[in-house]
C-alpha cells in the first residue's frame, strides 16, 4: 500500500500552488473547479510520480488558524543529503517563509529542518544522516 495523495485546505489556492511548484520542483495540474459546490483545487505531483498533494479552496470552509492540534502534523520531503538541507532551508529563510526547526540531526537518525509553508503547515526536509 501507498499514500495516493496528502490534501491540505486554504485560502490562498494560487499561492500555495506556486510554492510547492517553485520550491519542491511540483508539476501541477489545471484547476479544477466545481461552481456549485464552491470548490477549486490543485493536485500537485513530485519526482518519483508516486504521492501527491492537493491543494483545495472552498467557500464553505472557513480558517480556525489555531497553533498544534491533533491531526496531521507535517509531511516530509526527502533531499539528497545534509548540504541539500542546509542550502534548501536557507533559501526558505532568504525568501521570507518561517524555519520552523533549524537543521539537527535526529533521535532517529535523520538530518532534517521544519519550514512553513504560505498557510502555516509544517513541512519537514530530512536527509539521511549519512
């Protein structure tokens, strides 16, 4: 079994699709939008083709911005190596967005840092402490 898709809700559709196409080198698709329903989104695919993320806009759902919560708490994306996580993480950070944990290796084992995406969400960058 795999993870098809993770879906992440927002008011910023436009916005939180350039980033994870800019920054993660996604390939989105064309929006989707269903008038009646009030509904738009975008699914966004990575290298390797097998998980994507949609990203979904919709006039019914209204933000409660609130701070940890149960639920989804990060996804990760996996770089080539410790460097590739230090250079990422410091271009999130030249570029305005929250690093949210600074690069540190592990309890088990990984190198990684936490940045925020447009919305808030927390991404992880992790690298294999080789």
């Amino acid at each position: 079994m795999k993870i098809e898709h993770i879906a992440i809700w927002t008011d910023r559709l436009e916005e939180m699709r350039a980033f994870y196409v800019k920054y993660f080198h996604g390939i989105s698709n064309e929006k989707y939008v269903n008038p009646v329903k009030g509904f738009e989104s975008y699914f966004v695919r990575f290298e390797g083709g097998d998980t994507s993320l949609e990203i979904m806009r919709s006039s019914h759902i209204k933000n409660t911005a609130q701070t940890e919560h149960l639920g989804l708490c990060h996804f990760a994306f996996a770089l080539e190596n410790k460097e590739k996580v230090n250079a990422f993480t410091e271009q999130m950070r030249a570029d305005g967005y929250h690093v949210l944990g600074e690069p540190r290796i592990t309890g088990d084992g990984f190198f990684e840092s936490v940045i925020a995406d447009p919305d808030g969400n927390r991404v992880e960058l992790v690298a294999e402490n080789i």
